[in-house]
C-alpha cells in the first residue's frame, strides 16, 4: 500500500457531491490520496490533528473544501507548512461568495491558493501539478491531459465548420 500523497479534506459530507471532482482527478491521475470529513468548527480537535500530522503521515499537498463560514482551509494552512488548495463550496443561501470570500481573503504569510467557487476539478489537477514538480513522468502526463482538452476543443470547432 503506497501511502496518500494528496489528502482532501470537507467540512461535511453534504460537500462530497462537490469534492467527488478532485478525487477523480486523483484516481485518473492513479495519486494515492485520502478523503476526510474534518470539520473546523465541529470537530476542532480531529482538524489541528489531521493538519499536525500530515507532513509525517507523507502528505505533499492538501485540498480542503468547504462551505458558509468556510475556515476549513485556512485553519488547515495555518496548521501546516504544506501547500493548501481551498475550495469554496457553493452554499445554500449565497452561493458560495461567502465561502469564496472565507478561504480567498487570507492574511500575509498563510497562503491558500483558492480555486473558482465549486472548481474542485481544478484543485484536483493543481495538486497534480504541484506533486509534478517533482516527478517529470507525471508532468507529462498533465501535459497529454492538456493535448486531449486541445483536441476537444479543435473536434468542436470541426463540427462547426461541417
Ligand atoms: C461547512 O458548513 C461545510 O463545509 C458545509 O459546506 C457547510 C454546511 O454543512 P452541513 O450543514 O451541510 O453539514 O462547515
């Protein structure tokens, strides 16, 4: 059993529907990884343990999603010195600006690099990317990602033109 590379961590499972993006890109990308439900404000204790021990545990990059009062990736960042990708999950009664303006607005020293308000797919290949620095064949493959998306595109504007 290689042990998880990539860790994603929710506030709830009502965000999972959402964080499901990011771990697919985890299992096309065959990253080991592991996905938790870790919760800032009701499980403060379990949230300090997971961000304390992830640098030990083998843990290279974090993505933590999280909705409303969206503290998750913050507390997380300020709890390890590993890189962090926050998610703003899309909330019931604002759309997910407050949790965009939760994760985004972050003070100077504790970065999170927060994606587009449900963009997990982008955390997800992010986190890709990060661990690529570090490992040429994957980044390759990021790129033979990127030529598929190319030729996406290219076979629509083929359809088009027909
Ligand atoms: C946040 O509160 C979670 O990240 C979730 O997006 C939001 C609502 O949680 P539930 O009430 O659906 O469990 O902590």
């Amino acid at each position: 059993m290689t042990s998880p590379l990539i860790g994603i961590v929710m506030g709830s499972d009502s965000d999972l529907p959402t964080m499901e993006a990011a771990i697919n890109v985890c299992e096309n990308f065959d990253i080991p990884h592991e996905v938790a439900i870790v919760s800032a404000h009701r499980t403060p204790n379990r949230m300090v343990k997971y961000a304390q021990t992830a640098v030990e545990r083998g843990l290279k990059v974090i993505i933590a999603g999280a909705g409303g009062a969206a503290h998750l990736p913050g507390m997380v960042a300020a709890l390890t010195p590993l890189p962090v990708i926050g998610v703003p999950v899309k909330s019931r009664t604002l759309q997910g600006i407050d949790s965009l303006y939760s994760i985004v607005q972050m003070p100077g020293g504790i970065p999170v690099a927060t994606v587009a308000i449900g963009n997990a797919k982008n955390a997800g290949l992010l986190a890709v990317q990060i661990l690529g620095t570090c490992d040429l064949k994957l980044l390759h493959r990021v790129q033979a990602y990127r030529q598929e998306l190319e030729q996406t595109v290219l076979k629509k504007q083929q359809r088009l033109e027909e």
